[in-house]
C-alpha cells in the first residue's frame, strides 16, 4: 500500500492525473490496488484480533483450571489437616482423661459393695439405700457424660453449621481436660453469659477450644511458676462475641505473635506448627478471627472474635 500511494504522488506531481477516479488505466489499476490492499490489511488485523483474543481467553480458561485445581488441592489439605489435627488432640486428652473416668467408676464401686453389704446387714434401712443408690447413678452419670463428649468431638458426624451455645460448649471441653489440669496443678476460671451463641460447626469449634487450651496447659506445664492459672472470658460487643483464653505462663517471643498462625509456625519445643494455623482457618470461615498477645504482666492471652448468633 505504501508502494501504491508512493506511486500516485509521482502521478498526481508529473500531472498524469490528480484525482482519484480519473478514468485514466493506469490511475484506475493503482487505487484499485489501494482499496484491494487497505480491505486485506482490515481482514488481516480483524483476523489477526479475534486470534489473539481467542489464545488469550483459552489462557485464561487454563489458568483458572489450574487455580481451582489448587485451590480444590489446598482444600482438601486442609481437611487432612484438620482431621489429623482433632484426633491429635482427642489422643493427647485421651491419654489422661482415664483417670477422671476412673474416679466415678471406683467411687461407684465402692458405693456398690456398701450396697450389697447393707441389705445383707440392714435391709429394712430404706432411706440409706436410697441414697446409696443415687450415688452410684450419679457416678454413673458422670462417667457417661465424659465419654459421650470425648466420643462426640472424636467422630465429628455432623458437619452442619448450628447456632452453638458458648457456655455449655466451652463447658464440654473443660470437664474433658480436667485430669490434665489436675495433673499440671493449672488453677482455670470460667465465666460466660449462658445466652451468648454463635453460628459454627460444633465439632470445629470445640476442636480450636482444645488446640489453645491445650497450649495453654502445656506452656504452663513447662514453666516454673507456683500459682498457674487460666482465665476463660466471653464478653458481647455490639454484633461480636469476643472469648479470651489467658494464661500466666511464659508468654510468646517478642514478635511471634502473628506468626504463630502460620502453618509449620510454633512457639513449643514439641509443637508441631498446624494446631493454630488450623484454628485461625476454621475461625475465618464462619466470619471470625483470632489474635494473640502478651499480658501486661506476663502470659499469653489469644483473643477469638466471632459473629454474634
């Protein structure tokens, strides 16, 4: 084309012809020429347009396979992890949590052979058998309340998102680490307002419960302070539910405390880096978050905040 139109200035500068459509033949050959040109350059680069459009959106149409692949495969890890992760923690409580079956089943044993030697003895005392007999059901009771919890958080049957009552759930996961308490002498207050609630997988919830009680036991364990103590506090503000879990003991390194949410991150000798990685995931799905922090006077406090159910 540029040959074309180099060609028709000579024309129209030797005054062979000036215009356009001058029937003259040679004049008419070249803006033939033009036009022919101009219209397959058009086609080329319309062409050329949709080409590179189409390559472009199949490279996207790749790109967003991979990323679901990855994220499916990021998914499916979590999961992995979060399972591990609970029967983990359901181990550690159920290496210890023998011992606080243990004392209702002897206490109920005990109870059992006063029984039996009272109506050998004294058959006619009624009110005395009564009252051994109620205790016996309440040790009995209790035994079977600390196994259908520890079964319940085990199995994770269901997988439906409920409106949680704090209390009792916070409650649950207490009276299963009792023994592990007792064990590291820890002294632990509660206090919770009962109506609080929160819109979360039960078993999910209770399993973050037990990651950062755990912690907390066990940072606690290893320090050398006489009067260890845990403090568990639920409070409302405006929409949120916020849980703090405060302990006393060493605290975390100066500028660990986001890291510590960091998968393979871990502040412990023998920790692992997945159990607070885990919970801070399992929080962000259903709206929440975690943070942690140093006490002004010493200990670790993790700070849960959570939509209001």
């Amino acid at each position: 084309m540029s040959a074309m139109y180099f060609i028709r200035a000579i024309n129209a500068l030797t005054g062979y012809s000036g215009f356009a459509f001058e029937p003259k033949t040679y004049n008419l050959i070249i803006w033939y020429c033009i036009v022919l040109l101009g219209s397959i350059r058009n086609f080329t680069y319309i062409i050329l347009r949709l080409h590179l459009g189409f390559a472009e959106h199949s490279r996207l149409n790749n790109m967003n396979l991979k990323l679901g692949n990855a994220l499916e495969g990021r998914n499916e890890m979590i999961l992995s992890l979060q399972k591990l992760n609970r029967y983990a923690s359901i181990n550690a409580l159920a290496s210890t949590i023998s011992h606080e079956i243990n004392q209702p089943l002897g206490a109920t044993k005990l109870n059992a052979q006063f029984l039996e030697m009272k109506l050998e003895s004294d058959p006619t005392n009624i009110s005395l058998l009564k009252e051994l007999n109620k205790s016996v059901l309440v040790d009995i009771n209790r035994a079977s309340e600390i196994v259908k919890n520890l079964s319940r958080m085990a199995e994770n049957k269901n997988n439906a998102i409920s409106a949680v009552n704090l209390s009792g759930s916070i409650a649950e996961v207490i009276a299963i680490s009792k023994s592990k308490l007792r064990a590291a002498d820890i002294t632990l207050e509660f206090e919770c307002d009962p109506i609080y609630q929160i819109n979360v997988n039960l078993a999910e919830w209770q399993q973050v419960l037990i990651n950062l009680l755990n912690n907390a036991i066990e940072a606690l364990d290893e320090s050398r302070r006489n009067h260890k103590k845990i403090i568990i506090s639920v409070m409302r503000l405006g929409d949120l539910i916020k849980v703090s879990i405060q302990d006393n003991g060493p605290g975390i390194a100066a500028g660990q405390e986001a890291k510590i949410f960091e998968l393979m991150v871990t502040n412990r000798i023998t920790g692992i880096g997945i159990g607070l990685w885990l919970s801070k995931n399992i929080l962000n799905r259903y709206g929440g978050d975690i943070k942690a922090q140093n006490n002004p006077d010493g200990g670790a406090c993790f700070l849960i905040e959570m939509p209001r159910g």
